[in-house]
C-alpha cells in the first residue's frame, strides 16, 4: 500500500510539473513572438484594426508567413483596462489585413470580473 501511494504521488508531481513545463515554454514562444513581431502589429493595429480607445499592450500568439493571431488588451480613454481581444490577420499583398476578432474578456457583458492570465 505505501509503495502504491509512493508511486501515485511521483506520477502526480510528474505531471504538475509537465503541465508548468509546458506552460512556461507556451509563454516563452509567445514572448519571442512579440519581440520578433510586435511593432509590427502595432502600426498595423493602430491603423487598420478594430476601434480601440487605447491599446495597453499586444502579445503575438501565433505568426507566419500568411496569417497571425494577436492578443490585446485595450482600455477606455478614462483609464483602466476594458478588455482583451484575439485578432485575426491575413497577409494579403505584402500587407497584414484585419480579419476579425474573438473577445477572451471584457469589462462590460458576462465575463466583466473574470479575467484569465491568456497566452495559449
């Protein structure tokens, strides 16, 4: 019986221990994604996105060559965060054209105290 028990709690910290493995190596890429991308969205956000009072910072989930997926928080001109946003972009001549967006969470609707740290 001790060596059953033994043997569950070494599975259990195993796997605790792959899914922050996991996780940190998801907020690592996603990290380099932003530093490599980030500007670049930016400029791109601030002209042809969706009508954000402010954008408090972006995060760069998924890049390549033809499509890209942005996270961005954004906030109301009086202060205070108002939501995050996953923003679809397409390259489409050379430039990065907006696709739409999917709300992850908001200050206003149902999700108004539930924020969620989202990098995946």
């Amino acid at each position: 019986m001790k060596k059953l028990l033994i043997i569950i709690l070494i599975l259990l910290i195993g796997v605790v221990f792959s899914f922050f493995i996991y996780w940190r190596i998801a907020i690592s890429e996603c990290e380099r994604l932003t530093y490599q991308y980030g500007k670049e969205f930016e400029t791109v956000l601030k002209k042809d996105g969706p009508l954000y009072d402010k954008i408090e910072y972006i995060k760069i989930l998924d890049y390549s060559d033809t499509d890209a997926r942005v996270y961005c928080v954004w906030s109301f001109k009086a202060g205070g965060n108002a939501g995050g946003d996953i923003i679809r972009f397409s390259k489409e001549d050379g430039q990065w054209v907006y696709k739409g967006y999917g709300t992850v969470w908001s200050k206003k609707g149902n999700a108004d105290d539930f924020v969620w740290p989202y990098v995946r």
